[in-house]
C-alpha cells in the first residue's frame, strides 16, 4: 500500500460496505450488571435497576478478554493505519444519543459502520488520521441509542530529550570548570599528594581537607568497559561503549568511548581524552589514539 493514496482508498471501500455484521450481547441486561454499574458511580437514582442507565449501553456488547474475530471496521480500519505506522491512538469524539431505557432481559446488539477517514492531518502529536465510525445499538430491529465515535491514529513526533546532565557539588565545581575550558582536572591533597578521581571533601590516605588540583594530559588505556544496549538514555543512541580509562597519571576516570565499533574495543587500547559540549555542561569522553 502506498500512503496516504492507499489509505483513502482502503477506507472509501471500507466505508461502501455499510454496517457490520451485528455483534450481540453475550448477556441480556440485568439487574446485577445495573447495581453494580450504579453503586460505582453513586447513583442513586430510584429508576434504577427496574431500567438501565443509558450510558451504559455500550456496557451490554462489550467483546470481552478473549473476542472472537470480527468485520468491526474501527477495528479493521485500525489495523491499516497500524500497517503504515500510525500506531498510536487518542478518542477525540463521541456523541450518543439514547431513544429509550433499556430493561432487564432486553438482549441488544450492535453493528458499526465507517463514517469517514481524514488524514494525514499534522496535528500537536504527530501526524496522524481522524477515523470516524457511527454504532446504533438494537433490540431487536429497533433502534435504542446511537453513537458517533472518532479517534486519531497518529504517528508520535519523535521525542526530544535532553541529554542526563551531571549533579555538580562543592567538591566536584573545580572538575567541571575545568572540562569547560578543556582542562582534565584531578583532585591533589595538598597535604600528602595524593591524587584522586572522582573527587571527594577529604583526602583517604591523610584526612587531609585541602584539596587542590593538577591538569591530566589526558593520555590513558582501556582499564575496562561495557558495551550499553539497554535501557536507553536520554540524548543517546544505543549501543554506545562507556570506558573506564587508566590515565598516566595513575587514577581511572569513566567516559564514553567515541567513534568505534563495540566489537574493536580491547582492554588496553591507548586513548586521549576529548571534550563534548552538552547542554551547560562539557563532557570529558575519549577517543582512540
């Protein structure tokens, strides 16, 4: 099928062929089904159970867990757009209009008919389809309430998400600051020496609480990494390979690893570090060298 030329056509045939085979009501209307419809909604209006209320009409013809195939041609209709990757939906109509009480024992059924099929239609949610159908409800051959019902199979806008954004600390600021202006920064405790990564308020080797900095040369090896398929990431596109890297100056640091095959990557492999912006922040990743 070619759409939306395709789509109209399957439609104006669809909608040729008038009103569906009737689907009956497993049940006839009863009491229990009323009380309980009622007694959910706090309805307590006396008419009731000697009647049903009207809009629960459709509550008489429902399929069930477990239907049985059928010519119902919002169904059908449905299962096209679904074809063309219209796949979402949203009920954006339906006008009933009841012509009398339903009573205990009545057994109803209904039959459909496709209306009309709008479409492709750009609407807030993506580009989509309105698809109409008109249901009347009998017993019998008369007719007891009538519905019109429209909803818009759409094809979702492809979600914009924003990249995960580091939480920044008092003890972190200096790191990103560095990365900003394309300096890799490591923790030193101005006490001992001692270097460390991720930063942190006090030194683990001396208690010391004077941290300062050095500036990496950004040079270092595949300590270990993994290979991320699932689940996805906000502003990521899986898989994508995240390296805990050796720097020569002896601390690991973790990073994407950029432009490479997943299957190319080995424990060892020497890399260097580059800087991407995203969003506010700029992020420290690597890449081969």
């Amino acid at each position: 099928m070619t759409a939306p030329k395709g789509i109209s056509a399957v439609a104006r045939e669809m909608a040729a062929q008038g009103e569906c085979t009737p689907r009956v009501a497993r049940d006839p209307v009863n009491e229990a089904m009323i009380n309980n419809w009622t007694e959910a909604l706090g309805d307590d209006n006396p008419a009731y159970p000697a009647v049903a209320p009207p809009a629960m009409v459709q509550v008489w013809t429902m399929r069930g867990l477990h239907p049985n195939p059928d010519d119902d041609p919002l169904g059908r209709m449905s299962e096209v757009l679904d074809a063309e990757g219209y796949t979402s939906v949203v009920a954006t109509n339906s006008e009933q209009t009841y012509h009398r009480h339903l009573k205990p024992g009545e057994r109803v059924a209904v039959t459909s008919r496709l209306e009309e099929v709008v479409g492709p239609k750009q609407t807030a949610l993506g580009e989509g389809w309105f698809v109409t159908t008109r249901s009347i409800w009998r017993v019998g051959d008369e007719p007891v309430a009538e519905m019109m019902f429209r909803i818009l199979k759409f094809r979702p806008k492809p979600v914009a998400r924003a990249a995960v954004t580091p939480m920044v600390s008092k003890d972190t600021e200096f790191f990103w600051v560095g990365t900003k202006i394309g300096e890799l920064r490591i923790q030193k405790c101005a006490a001992c020496g001692a270097l460390r990564h991720p930063p942190g308020p006090m030194c683990p080797r001396c208690n010391a609480l004077d941290p300062t900095f050095i500036v990496s040369g950004g040079l270092g090896e595949v300590y270990s990494y993994v290979v991320h398929h699932h689940p996805q990431v906000p502003g990521k596109r899986t898989p994508f390979v995240i390296a805990l890297v050796e720097l020569e100056e002896g601390v690991r640091m973790l990073g994407e690893l950029l432009d490479v095959d997943p299957e190319q990557v080995k424990i060892g492999m020497p890399v260097r570090v580059r800087f991407v912006p995203s969003g506010e922040f700029t992020l420290p990743a690597w890449e081969v060298r």
